[in-house]
C-alpha cells in the first residue's frame, strides 16, 4: 500500500490514526466546468464534520470523490494515511471500508430488515444477525425486524439504514442529506439517535447538508462551501460568531446591512463609527449585525439614549410592520437617516404599531464589518 506524501508534506498528517480522511487539492470538473476547486480537508477520529452549502456548490460530488464513486481532476485522497485516490492510483468503492447514508436510504426491498442490516457483514450467519439485532435495538427498530422496507415509513427506513451502514463497523460514514426525508416532527429525534451511535462507536462521519440548523446541530466542525470551494472550516460556534464575509453570515441567519465610509480607520455610519483595522482611507463597507442583536428602546423624550462604547450611538426609527412567528416576533423600521430599513427579533409577542418611534443601537461586540461588494 501507497503511503502518504504529496510533495513535501504528509496528506492526513498529525498523530498516528488520528486523521481518517484527507484531501488535498481536490478539483473537479464536469466537461470542462469546475465543480471543486483545490479543496482541502481533514476528518479526524470520532469526528462529525459538515459539508454546508448551498445546491451546487460541490458538496455531492466531494462526498462521491470520498466513497470513490466518483475520481478527481486532480489532487488526492487519504484514508488513514494510505493514498486512494490520485493520478496514478484509484482504490474502488469497495476497498474502501466505508459506509454509506444516502436521501433515498436505498435499502433492498426483497430482504427483511433484519437481513438488509446483516447484509455488508463478513461473518458466520449466526453473527451477522447477532449485531443487525443489536444495532435495530439500539435504534428502536428491533420489533420490525421481520418486516419488508414498503412495510415502514420514512423515519423508520431511516433507522435501518443508518443501522446497516453502521454494521460494518466502518471507520468512516458518509452521509448525503440523510434527514431531508423526513418531517419535522421525527427529524430531531432521529438526528440525536444518529449522533449518538456515531460517537459511541467512534465513527468518523462526512455529511452533506444544505441546512445551517442541521449542520450546527449534529456538527464537531463545518466547512461552508461556495462555487467549489470551502471558504470557512470551523466549529459551530466560531463559524457562527465569526464569519469569514457576509455571505456566510447570511447563511447562518438574516441580516442587517449598514452601509459605511472609512475615515480615519473607523467607518462613519448611522450609529456612530466602527474600527475597519487596516481598510483604506475613503472605502467602502457593510457593517452587519443580525436581527436578534440590535437593540431597540422607546422614544420616551426624543432625546435618545446616550452613546456608550459598547452601543455607538443611537438612531432613530419607525416601525414599518411587525409579525409574530411562533416564539418571537420580527419588527421591521425604516431609519429617519436615510429611509433604509431593518429587521429586529424579539422574543415573544411584540407588536407595536406602525409609526411607533424607537431609537435602534448595535452593539459593537455583536457587529462584523466587511468590504461592501457590489
């Protein structure tokens, strides 16, 4: 077996066994189109990482490129350490020890559940279907084992696959939007049952999610993709408060844009002026802050609430329209300043009229400052 080494450097370097898959450099391209720019990443031992993005951005193809199914332009991939996939060496599907999730849980209909579990399994009968039982048990499913896949509905087909893609005991699962099938009220449920058997049988996992809730659920590290690329890798928390540029912070949330000038390194806005670091003299910015962070008080003397450090300075607004959603409720205002509007969240009902006067601040502890783009 090839080991790693590209260049040189050490593809899925670190402590031994730690890295379970790596890529380095990844591309790809379709009759010419880029669907995969040098991509480059890391899976650890016990690791849940997400592949975010939105649809076509190569996130699909990327988790093809793991499973082998599909093979790079260029570049390479590791399995603990061993070279897969590179321009001279491409180890097929099978040889890969990996285990597979997909939307359409693609069980076999002509087996029981039961044996659709114990059917990847190298072992004596006996065995095999010893650890199916096992593993339907754990995720609830041990009464149905007798049944056919038409016979269950979606969240328990879900239950069997996961359960037969884990049987094997693989090192590494890769999982292609596993729970889009399924309706809110089981979704929860089934993605902590998930999460839990991969930690306890310390499998490395790959999934492929479209959605920030789920990824920032069932994640140790993102990595957010964008036209091929992976433009920010990060646990949940950090990617969350710490946003590589706008466009990841508006796909974690809505947002707020306020445009800004820079003078004097500080960018001059409607609520006082922000540090913009080394931006240059007289550019252009978007200060963002979400809607659950700006604050607002009433008009109680038109006066407004003194500057602060953490607050800036106050602008006044009006309300436009106000909405209860469920367990919060999103006021937009348009600002005196310059007409533009904005959204707040608040939790619970908060319905005041249209016309209503506010002053609005944005704590500067809670506001990301980038180049505006066009």
């Amino acid at each position: 077996m090839e080991m790693v080494g590209i260049g040189a450097g050490r593809l899925g370097s670190g402590a031994a066994g730690e890295v379970r898959l790596a890529f380095a450099g990844v591309s790809h391209a379709y009759d010419g189109a880029l669907v995969l720019e040098d991509v480059s990443l890391e899976l650890r031992a016990g690791e849940v990482v997400s592949l975010l993005g939105p649809s076509g951005c190569g996130k699909s193809t990327l988790l093809k490129i793991a499973a082998g199914v599909e093979r790079q332009s260029s570049g390479a991939v590791a399995i603990d350490g061993v070279v897969v996939s590179k321009a001279t060496r491409h180890l097929p599907p099978e040889s890969r020890a990996i285990g597979l999730v997909f939307q359409d849980y693609a069980l076999f209909p002509h087996l029981r559940v039961v044996d659709n579990v114990a059917f990847g399994l190298r072992a004596p009968r006996p065995e095999r279907e010893r650890r199916a039982r096992a593993l339907l048990d754990r995720v609830g499913m041990g009464r149905h084992e007798d049944k056919y896949p038409h016979q269950l509905s979606g969240g328990e087909q879900q239950r069997v696959a996961l359960a037969r893609a884990i049987a094997p005991q693989p090192r590494i699962l890769l999982m292609d939007e596993p729970f889009s099938g399924l309706d809110d009220r089981l979704r929860d449920g089934v993605r902590d049952e998930t999460l839990d058997i991969l930690k306890e049988e310390g499998t490395a996992a790959l999934m492929v999610t479209h959605e920030p809730e789920e990824a920032m659920r069932m994640s140790d590290r993102i990595a957010l993709m964008r036209n091929g690329r992976i433009v920010q890798q990060a646990a949940p928390y950090d990617i969350y408060n710490a946003p590589a540029d706008k466009q990841a912070a508006m796909f974690f949330s809505d947002i707020n844009v306020i445009p800004g000038v820079v003078r004097g390194a500080e960018a001059e806005t409607a609520f006082g002026r922000f540090p913009t670091g080394s931006r240059p003299e007289g550019a252009e910015v978007e200060v963002v802050i979400r809607p659950q962070h700006l604050r607002m008080d009433f008009d109680r003397n038109g006066a407004g609430p003194l500057p602060t450090a953490r607050d800036g300075v106050a602008a006044l607004s009006r309300v436009a329209r106000a909405r209860f959603v469920g367990d919060q409720s999103i006021v937009e205002l348009r600002l005196d300043h310059d007409g533009s509007t904005l959204k707040a969240k608040v939790p619970g009902v908060f319905l005041p009229r249209p016309g209503t006067p506010f002053w609005l601040t944005a704590p500067r502890d809670r506001c990301f400052v980038f180049p505006r783009q066009g």
